[in-house]
C-alpha cells in the first residue's frame, strides 16, 4: 500500500493538488448547505407572508 502512494519525485505537487481540491470541494459543500438553509428560511418567509 505504501507503495502505491509513493509519487516519486512529482509527491509534493501531487498532493498539494489533492489537498488544494479537498479544500475547494469541503468549501463548496459547505456553501452549498448555507445557501439552501438561507433559501428555505425565505421561502418561509415569503410563504408566511401570502397567508390571509
């Protein structure tokens, strides 16, 4: 196993570019997540406010 994580002499690029995208994705879930929380807190909004 070890092996086959071993990169040779291309390693530190590799896994900065495999450290850089779990960043960027862990970065885009998370935004993704409070932009639905703050879109179901207005459309409850908006909801409520058509009530009669």
């Amino acid at each position: 196993m070890p092996e086959l994580l071993d990169f040779g002499k291309n390693s530190i690029f590799i896994w900065t570019c495999y450290g850089v995208t779990i960043v960027v994705l862990g970065a885009m879930i998370i935004t993704s997540l409070r932009k639905k929380k703050l879109a179901k807190k207005a459309l409850a909004i908006v909801l409520e406010e058509q009530k009669p």
